[in-house]
C-alpha cells in the first residue's frame, strides 16, 4: 500500500522532488510519515531517503513533541486554514541545528491525505536579527549612559526616540517628545529659527548644527548645542537623523562674562588712549620749548663765553680761559644732547610708510659719507649686496646711521679695523647685522645697551647714549626685534629683524 502511494506521488511530485535543491518534503496525514523528500532535504539533513521514509517532522523538530506538533496542524486537518506558516529548529542527523520557516499546506484531494512543506533555511536571517537586536541593545545601553541627549528623526524631523539624558535637559518624558512634541521644549525665540534651519539641512541634505534654548516646564531655561547627521539605508537613502543635544549654558555664560569683560577693556582702552593722546600733546609741547626755549638760552650762554674769551681773554689768566671753553664745550653738548633727544621723541611719534628698500644701497650711502667726514682713516667694509625690504626709508636710514657710525667710532682704536653688514635666515626670518671688530663691550651689561643715556664707554669716545634706543624704537615700529652679542677687546655685533 504504501509502495504504492509512493509510486502515484513519484508520478506527480517525483521530477520536482529529485532535482530540486530547496527542501521539501510530503508526508502522510494519518501517522505523519514521510513519503517524499526532495533532494535539498536531503542533503540538509544528511539522511538518506530508506532512513527518512522512517521518520516523521516530529523528529527532526527537537524543539516541538508529537501533541505540540498535532495541535500545530490541528487547524489544516480541519480546514479552518489552508497555509499554515511558522518558524522552528530542525536537527540534522549529525546533531547540528539550524532555524527555518515551514510553509505547510494539507493536500486533502490526495489519496490517502498528505501534507505538502516547504523549508525556508533562515539561519542567516536569524543571525542578522540577533545582531540587529543585539546591537540595538548595545545601541540603547550607550544611550542610556551617555552624558548628552541623543535623539533620532524621520525626514520631517518627528521624533522616534530620545534617551533619558535629553529628557532630565529637556524636562520631558519620551512620550511627549515623540513626534512633534519635542518641539515644546524649544524656546519660545527660537522655535521658528530652529525649525527653519532643520528644513534647509533636510532640503540639502546635509549636516544639521543649532545653538538654542530649552526651557523646562519650571520656567529653567538653558543653552545647548544641537548637532545631527543624516542616516541612510542599505542602498544610501536618507531616512532619518541621528543626533546629539549637549547643555552649553556654562559656555554660554562665560561668552557673556567675556563680552561684558571685552565692552569695559574697550572703554578702559579708549579712556588710556584719550590719556596717552594727551601725554602726546604735553610731549610734542615740551619737545617744542626744548627746540625753542632752551636753545636760546644755550646759544645765550656759548655766544657770551665765546664774546669773552675774544674781547675779554687778555685780561684772564689761563685758569679764567679755561673756565670758559669749558662752559662753552658744556653747552655744545648740551646742544647737541637736545638734537637727539628730539630725534628720540619723532621717531617714537613717526608714522611708517612702508616702500621697498634698498637696505645695501643705504649702508653704502652711509659708510661713504662717514668716510668723507673721515677720510683719514682705512676701514675695511663689507656690505652685502641687493639686501631689498619692505619698510620706511627715511626711519631705516636712520638706523644704519646709528649702528655704522657707532661701529665706526668703536673701531677708530683698531689697526686694521672691519665693518660688516649682512643678512642670515634663521627660522624662516631674516636677519639683519652689523659687525664689526673694534673695542666691543661686556656682555654683563648687554641689558642696557638700548636704553637712552645708557652708555658703557667713557669720555674716550664721543657720543649722546640715544643712538641704539633710536635704532630699537625704528626696529618696533617695523614690528621687528632688536640684540647685540660682543667681548671687550673683540668686538660688537648687532642684530635686528622687520
């Protein structure tokens, strides 16, 4: 009989059966045996067919017993349902498990009955489920602990989701937030701001950055940083935002602080800039009555002692004359400390003009000319060539005249006396200097070299103690610096930048 069910099934279901590769499988109504199984069902199991015909879906199912499994099927026995759909484990014949779903429908026109099932392996479904759902765990768990609001979004920016750090900022639940509840907890200011800058992200679509405000149900009102990025499907669609909500209220604060802070140094710096415009004009008065007042008095007391030595010199005796040329070599120098004086004070007020200059050709200029004011002596000078910058011509002349003059005076002792103006790169600036060999300084006393009236030389050599603080003021007003390296007996060297 039941060789003989199998033939008529072979007949209908046989072809299907040997050369599919999907699992299927015809068992009886009455004992639930199997009667055909496909070769897919086959190879699954790792059963040959003599040892399935044997068996029935109850043992390969570990998961279900026969009353569980008949009352499973009741409803297709009874024609309450034609397909009956559902998930289980099967066991192959090496113990191994796997997950399906059985498509199982009652073939009541056969004779005898017989059901017809079709296996769905969905091993890898279950596994993609499991680490969707195990990831999304993860996914919650670093919400929940997470020191910022994290929120989520369809297109339209309804909410799907926010963890409880974005309730405790916003003072809302989750159910309220849902949907377009989140909105409430917008400032009132800036709700329509915020949303406006929501649609161009969308539009875009790009990335979503708002600075805003929250205020809580208790009147709390706080700052925070809203930042959001688009998230996409399998095939890059975007289908929502993903985003965060960070409380920058101290930030905030701390702006205003400064602001407030940054508004009083404005005023403090108006008011000492009123103060130090008002020194200005007290110095550019007492600049103009030394010019004037004291030079005549100067001139006064250089032209009597001058009258008295000629019209009155034979009737002194040589400590009387004495007396006199002192008085007079006093206030010439007096004369010339207020030249330099008033230098100091207009190059301190001098506005730069900044043109190309030709620092070399102005070294040459200048080492000529106290070559002709000295053409005695033999100096040996190196000038580098098409040494070209940017700056004041007038101010940088300036300067070179006070660092070569000085190197020309400090080497008038030396025999074979050598003057050098060059340039070296040093850190990707350039560095100006003038060198020279003569009597040199202590280096002790380096810290005083540009200060006025410093001076660390005696009477032996001519000068006011203006010159290096004139070439400092020069070298800072082109935003430069200024130093000098020497030894007593071997010479100075004097470095700047612009």
């Amino acid at each position: 009989m039941l060789d003989l069910i199998k033939s008529q099934l072979k007949k209908r279901w046989g072809r299907i059966f040997e050369n599919s590769f999907d699992e299927l499988y015809i068992f009886r109504e009455d004992n639930l045996k199997f009667i055909l199984a496909s070769k897919g069902a086959l190879n699954n199991l790792g059963y040959t067919t003599e040892e399935l015909i044997r068996m029935t879906p109850v043992d390969i199912k570990p998961e279900l017993d026969e009353q569980q499994f008949e009352a499973l099927i009741r409803p297709l026995r009874k024609g309450k349902q034609d397909l009956l759909v559902f998930e289980t484990v099967h066991q192959r014949k090496d113990g191994s498990l796997y997950d399906v779903e059985v498509r199982l429908q009652l073939a009541a026109e056969e004779s005898p009955p017989v059901f017809i099932a079709i296996i769905l392996d969905i091993t890898a479904r279950k596994q993609a489920e499991t680490a969707l759902r195990e990831s999304e765990q993860r996914y919650h768990a670093l919400a929940r602990a997470a020191p910022v609001g994290i929120f989520r979004s369809d297109l339209e920016g309804h909410c799907i989701y926010v963890n409880e750090c974005w309730q405790e900022l916003a003072g809302m639940t989750q159910d309220k937030a849902l949907g377009d509840g989140w909105a409430a907890a917008l400032h009132e200011d800036d709700r329509q701001r915020v949303f406006a800058e929501w649609y161009e992200a969308a539009q875009a679509p790009r990335s979503f950055r708002s600075e805003c405000r929250f205020r809580k149900p208790d009147g709390q009102i706080i700052w925070v940083l809203t930042q959001a990025e688009a998230e996409r499907d399998a095939k890059g669609q975007i289908t929502g935002y993903v985003g965060t909500v960070t409380d920058i209220s101290i930030r905030k604060q701390a702006e205003v602080k400064v602001a407030s802070q940054r508004d009083m140094l404005e005023d403090l710096v108006a008011e000492r800039t009123a103060e130090l415009s008002h020194s200005n004009q007290e110095l550019e008065s007492f600049s103009y009555s030394v010019s004037h007042d004291l030079r005549s008095p100067l001139r006064a007391i250089d032209g009597f002692s001058l009258a008295l030595l000629e019209d009155y010199g034979d009737r002194l005796d040589e400590i009387g004359q004495d007396y006199l040329h002192r008085v007079r070599a006093a206030s010439q120098r007096m004369g010339i400390l207020i030249d330099a004086l008033l230098m100091l004070s207009r190059v301190s007020r001098y506005t730069v003009e900044r043109t190309p200059v030709g620092l070399s050709q102005l070294a040459n200029e200048v080492v000529a000319e106290l070559q002709a004011n000295d053409p005695e002596r033999q100096v040996e000078t190196l000038i580098a060539d098409n040494v070209q910058v940017e700056g004041d011509t007038n101010l940088l002349r300036i300067l070179l005249e006070n660092l070569l003059s000085n190197a020309w005076k400090y080497t008038a002792t030396i025999e074979d006396a050598r003057i050098e103006f060059n340039t070296y790169e040093e850190n990707g600036e350039t560095v100006y200097f003038v060198r020279d060999n003569g009597v040199g300084f202590n280096m002790r006393y380096v810290n005083k070299l540009f200060g006025a009236f410093q001076r660390l030389h005696g009477t032996e050599f001519e000068g006011t103690g203006i010159g290096l603080a004139t070439v400092q003021r020069i070298v800072r007003h082109h935003g430069g610096r200024v130093w000098a390296e020497g030894d007593t007996g071997k010479g100075a060297t004097f470095y700047f930048t612009l």
